[in-house]
C-alpha cells in the first residue's frame, strides 16, 4: 500500500505594495529613482554643527518632501504611516488576515496606539485582524522569517508586512553627527538618514498562478565580525545569499537584480566587497549583468521601514519589462550584528 502523497506547502505571494518616502508613494517612482541613481538628500535648514576639528559641517537628509521641515517626528511617523496604508486595497476578509508593524527603535516613537490608530481610520473593520508589533532589533529578516513561518502555519490567508520610521528628528541627527556617522556637505558618504512607511500584501495560496511574485528563499544569521571588515574577514551576509537561494535550487550565478542594502561608510562598503568577493571569486565582483539597487543612497536608511521598503522595492522591480528580471534578492544589513537575505521569484508561465 502506498503511503499517501506529502501535501506541498503553501506558496507566499506578494500582491500589491504601499510606499510612502521621499521619491513619493508610488512604487514607481521610487524605482525610477533609485535606479538612476539619484538622491534626495538635502540641507537641513537652520542646522549647522562643529565638528571635533572645529570645521562647521552641514548635515544632509532624505525629508518627505510633502510634509514640511517644522512638523515634529511623531506626527510625521503617523503621517507618513496613514498616507501609506491608504494606498493598499481593502483587506479581503479582516478576520483572516494577521497585520505585522515594525516599530522603530528610538523609543520616543514606539507608540503602538499609534498604529493602531493609523490602521482604524484607513481599515474600519481592522479590529477583527490579529496585529503584532515587534521592535526592529535585533534583526528585520529574523523577524519576517518567524512571522512567515507563523503565517504558513495559522489560520490566516493574508499577511500585512511593513514598518514606518523617522530618523530626521534633530536629536537623531545630532547624535549621529557627533558618532561621526551622518552625511554632511563635508562629507557626502556617511549615512544619510531619511524616513518613510511602506507595507506589503502576502497572500497564502495553494499554487501560484504565472507572472505572481513569490517568496522562495530566507536566510538571516548573526555577523561575529560586525563592525570590523576593515581589519577582519566578514562572511554572514554571503553565507545568507548562498543558503536563501540554495532553497529554491538557485545559486549567485542565476541572479537577475540585488537590492544590496549596505551603509556607504567604510565598514559598510568593505563589508560588501568582502560579500562580493566571497559570491563570484572569479571576479571579486558583482556581475555586470547583474542589477544593483540600493534605496539607502537615494532614499535614505529608513531604519524599521528599509526591509519592506526595499521588499517593495523589489516587488516593484519586477513590472518593469526592461530588463526583465525572474529572480531578485533583498538583502538586509542590521545596524546590530545581524544579517539576512530573502529571495523573490516571478512565477514562470
């Protein structure tokens, strides 16, 4: 007697993507302008600071530019959160569906009434969903494959995944020009803090259909070298490209794009050569037929908001006919030690 066939998983599709920045709330305008490589920084007004070197430096930043510089950062968290909720279609059925908010990790912004407040006036029956708001740290990807893995398992048939964060606040700036850290008119390099809200729709579904978008491959572990890539070998963020696409059958060779993710400062930057290195030996280098995006460079680090934006990011990529693309990676760099890599598939006709 033959034992009974295994039942198949269910398949994780990306149906539509809500993103609220500073290349605006659609998609594809923030494509657009992440992949000719533009940038939004800009002066913060009014604001100049002393340097240890007693230099007078400029700070940049990446401000929604629809919402004006004196609004202070909790209403601009609550602002840029509601005006990217209302861009999602309606919840199919409430009751069925589990809604994730990534919370920042300032805690002056960690009001989660706040959400919850956003949520009921875009989706009157919210109530009747399941929501779980978690702190970003340690990692955003440990905690997306952990609500992944919850959702393939529950009752639920939709998923609501995103975050929202303000990182312009003049506290925050300050802080990160005195660490050294924060992009300036002296140097245009550093980190560029920006803000933002983007959310996704997942559907569980039996078998998706062609031309939808699927999550086939997450990886996160911990970087034991965090920090140090300028004076020793760094190799998480490789090792979780390698194992997310590894589950689907894939490796780095079959790559189409690659929303790379990384802080320009020297860590960063030396981290991802390293990355490279470690994925194509041959060259020691990204292949040139493989896109690189990277949202940090045009839109600013988002902080609990960059996973979903750039998984929107990626989603969005895939309408764009030129050059077609089939399988695209998201990388995640947590400011703690933590890395991560998801991989996303269009579904061959």
């Amino acid at each position: 007697m033959s034992s009974p066939q295994q039942q198949q998983p269910d398949q994780l599709v990306i149906s539509a993507a809500a993103v609220n920045g500073a290349y605006g709330n659609h998609p594809a305008a923030l494509l657009g302008g992440i992949s000719t490589r533009l940038s939004c920084r800009s002066q913060v007004p009014g604001l100049q600071v002393n340097g240890p070197d007693q230099t007078i430096e400029t700070p940049y930043w990446a401000a929604c530019d629809t919402l004006p510089a004196d609004i202070p950062a909790e209403l601009r968290l609550q602002l840029l959160c509601q005006e990217a909720l209302e861009t999602l279609p309606a919840m199919t059925d409430p009751a069925a569906t589990l809604i994730i908010n990534l919370l920042p990790e300032h805690s002056f912004l960690q009001d989660e009434q706040l959400f919850r407040n956003c949520l009921e006036t875009v989706f009157p029956d919210a109530a009747t969903a399941t929501l779980r708001q978690y702190p970003v740290e340690p990692c955003a990807t440990t905690i997306l494959a952990q609500v992944l893995d919850d959702f393939r398992q529950g009752p639920w048939q939709q998923l609501i995944f995103g975050g929202s964060d303000c990182l312009i606040a003049t506290s925050t700036l300050l802080d990160a020009m005195q660490d050294r850290a924060c992009c300036s008119d002296l140097n245009p390099d550093r980190r560029l803090l920006g803000e933002g809200a983007a959310y996704l729709v997942i559907d569980k579904v039996a078998k998706a259909s062609a031309g939808q978008i699927i999550i086939t491959g997450l990886a996160h572990q911990e970087e034991p070298n965090h920090g140090q890539a300028a004076s020793k070998a760094t190799g998480a963020l490789a090792s979780c490209i390698q194992s997310s696409l590894a589950s689907c059958g894939l490796n780095s060779s079959q790559l189409d794009a690659i929303i790379s993710g990384y802080v320009p400062d020297l860590s960063g930057t030396l981290e991802w050569h390293q990355t490279e290195r470690n994925l194509w030996p041959e060259t020691s280098h990204l292949p040139a037929n493989v896109e690189e995006l990277n949202p940090q460079l045009g839109c600013g680090d988002c902080g609990s908001a960059a996973l979903p934006l750039a998984l929107a990011l990626g989603f969005a990529r895939f309408d764009f006919a030129f050059i077609p693309v089939s399988t695209l990676l998201v990388c995640n760099i947590s400011p703690q030690s933590y890395r991560g890599a998801i991989c996303l598939q269009r579904v061959c006709g």
